[in-house]
C-alpha cells in the first residue's frame, strides 16, 4: 500500500521498511521464483523490468542470483554481485536474518534465465554484514557472502575513491535484476533484465526522498526517459534488492556504484531509486579477510596397529589465521573388499584399535577451520590391523 507523503517520518520509516520486507519476500511467498529443484515452469516471456530490455547471455557474467529456501527448493530473493572469486556483495537487508543459517542460501553464476539449469550452483559458508548496519534506517546497507569455493567467473571492481569523475550527476547508469517488471503487481522476470538511469545530485535526490537520506552512504537514481505507454520511468523494483548499479568506466569495462537498497514507488517520476554507496565502502569491501588454513604436512599416525592398541593422529603444522578449530575423523579401510568406511563415535586424536578392525588399513581425518574457510587432509594408511603375537588367538 502506497502513502502519498513520505516526508511523514512515522510513515517513512514504516513504509520503507515494508517496502524492502517486499523486495526480499515477494519471490518467497508468492511463489514467483526459479526453483533448484528441476522445475521446468517457467514465467510468460517479459520483455522489460520496468522500462529495462532482456540481458544477453554472457553480457554481466558478474551478476549473481541469491536463492533461498529448504528441503532442496530454493526461490530467487535478491541480486548479487561477484567481486571477488569468494566474495558476492549484496544489500544487507537481504541477508540480515541468514547469519546464523548460510547452508539456506544458495549463489547461482552465470545463469540469464532463472528457470534454465545453466550456471553454477554456490554454498554460502559465511554471511557478513557491515559492522555499522542499522536495519531501522537501512543505513551501512551492505554485506559479503563468502562462498564454500572460488569461481572461474569473471568479476566487477568496485568503485573507488578517486575515481569520482566516473559517476557525476548526470552519467547514465545500468541497474540490472529479476524483479517485478511492473509497478502495480509482483510480476517477476525470468530473464535478467538492464535499465538505463541517471545519477543524480543529493540535493535531488534529498528533495524527493527527505530526512530519510544518508548522502554519506546512499546515492540516488532515476528514469533518464519515459516509456510512451505507460509514463513510467525506469528503475528497480521488488526482487532487485542486493542488485548493481554500475557505469562504464570508458575502457570497456563497468565499475560498481551501488546496491538497490530502497525507495518508495516503483519506476515513479515523482522519487528515485536509492541505492547503497559503494565508494564509501571501498576499504571495507577489499581489506584482506583471513586467510583460511592450508596442511603444510599430512596428518602423521604414531603407535602400532595391533589389536588392543591406540593410535595417535598427530596434524603437525597447520597454518592460517586464528582462531582455529581442528576436528578428527578415522577411517578403516579393507582391501579386500575394496570399502572405506567410517569408525563412529570417536571424533578425537586416539584410537583404540578393537578386533572390529582386523585386516582393515587404519587413517586418521584432520580439518581445519576458521572464518576464512577450512581444509582437510588425511594421513597414511597404516598397515594391517592384526593380533600382537602374545594374544592368544580364539
């Protein structure tokens, strides 16, 4: 539901809120989004999202779709962007409730249509918002989602400070997402769709959004034409949210201004399209994360495999940024029938050898972790179990 004063600020801060509940949600509930799952329905070809034009395969390898959900359906919520082969940046807003849960999310690459099964399909290991994130005001709107491994994709440098000269008021911008394609109904996109605004002064943008603005961390922009039909603009709309916002940076090569983060009226003459302020960010997006954990030796066992006996599973050196947690697994291996399999119930650096484990070859399991990522590395096999010579055989 639309208000026609958004400088009330009891309504604005309602309404806005709302309005990115929408983006993040409209896909979900309805049930308008691209599943993982196979399903091979697809959304009635729409050739614009909100005045934009179809993408062509191939022509944003950068864009990223984030899907959410459970039980193997996952439904596309918000857009991304790759600018890093580990990292996708997004609207925090989009991600706030996921923190404790990423193995919801899933990072689907190189992928223009939603219901095709072309691309790669992401595990998200982390979630990390801006440390200065306020959802109550949609300030700091930013986060990176770091993925379970690094892509081939090519991706997009953010803008930097420095390089204002590329973004002036009045240089043409490309939004791009698979949101509503139209202002009056949830009307999604199966195909990635661009559109053409302009960036605008603050004070504009101040004028029409009101109080609500952070020139420090949002920047705004809007239609730089009207459609002849429906005299609309051009802009984002629910299920962008999370999406870029970028410019060319005259070289043939595009640079990342900002995030869909909110606005009151989709494709309306009268307010613009805020969006998070990447140079602001610029320190935060490219300092260095810490460095996962990599095995600079294989795990070594120590003691004899002779029923009766422990093991001790020793993981040596380890490097990579603390804290590190280390976790043990063992495994029996039996050559004559060829399986590998797990001993249960013993997740620790010892192992007592039983007569369950004669003839099999024993190893042990190291992995690694931290918040940059993890690592895993196995030992030898051992030889044989067996019985020591003075146990009687029965």
């Amino acid at each position: 539901m639309e208000v026609s004063s958004p400088h009330n600020p009891a309504w604005l801060r309602i309404s806005r809120l709302a309005r990115v509940s929408i983006k993040v949600t409209a896909f979900l509930w309805l049930g308008l989004g691209a599943c993982l799952s196979g399903s091979t329905s697809q959304a009635a070809p729409l050739m614009r999202v909100i005045n934009g034009a179809n993408v062509a395969e191939g022509e944003f390898p950068w864009m990223v779709s984030l899907m959410l959900g459970d039980y193997g359906r996952f439904s596309h919520f918000c857009g991304g962007v790759l600018i890093a082969p580990r990292y996708v940046v997004t609207a925090a807003h989009c991600v706030v409730g996921l923190r404790g849960n990423p193995q919801r999310l899933k990072v689907v690459s190189g992928r223009t249509r939603l219901s095709s099964q072309a691309g790669v399909v992401s595990n998200v290991t982390e979630v990390i918002l801006h440390p200065e994130y306020d959802p109550d005001i949609i300030r700091n709107d930013i986060a990176l989602l770091r993925l379970s491994a690094p892509l081939t994709s090519p991706t997009i440098s953010p803008i930097r400070p420095g390089e204002e000269h590329l973004w002036l008021p009045g240089t043409p911008a490309t939004v791009l997402g698979w949101g509503s394609t139209s202002p009056y109904a949830n009307s999604p996109s199966d195909l990635l769709q661009k559109g053409v605004v302009s960036i605008v002064t603050d004070q504009q943008c101040r004028q029409a959004m009101g109080a609500a603005l952070d020139p420090s961390s949002m920047l705004c922009a809007g239609a730089q034409s009207r459609d002849q039909y429906t005299n609309e603009g051009v802009d984002s709309c629910h299920g962008d949210s999370g999406g870029p916002l970028v410019v060319s940076d005259g070289r043939g090569a595009w640079k990342l201004v900002g995030l869909v983060s909110w606005g009151y009226e989709c494709a309306s003459l009268k307010f613009w399209g805020v969006y998070t302020r990447v140079e602001t960010y610029a320190a935060w997006l490219t300092q260095p994360r810490i460095k996962p954990p990599s095995f600079t030796r294989r795990p070594r066992i120590s003691g004899r495999p002779l029923v009766g006996k422990t093991l001790r599973c020793s993981s040596r050196k380890i490097s990579g940024g603390m804290p590190l947690r280390t976790e043990y697994a063992w495994r029996a291996y039996d050559p004559a029938a060829g399986s590998d399999t797990k001993i249960e119930n013993n997740s620790t650096t010892r192992l007592r050898i039983t007569a369950e484990h004669l003839g099999r070859r024993i190893y042990c399991v190291v992995t690694a972790s931290n918040l940059g990522g993890n690592a895993t590395n196995e030992s030898k096999l051992t030889r044989r179990v067996r019985y020591a010579r003075s146990t009687p055989r029965r």
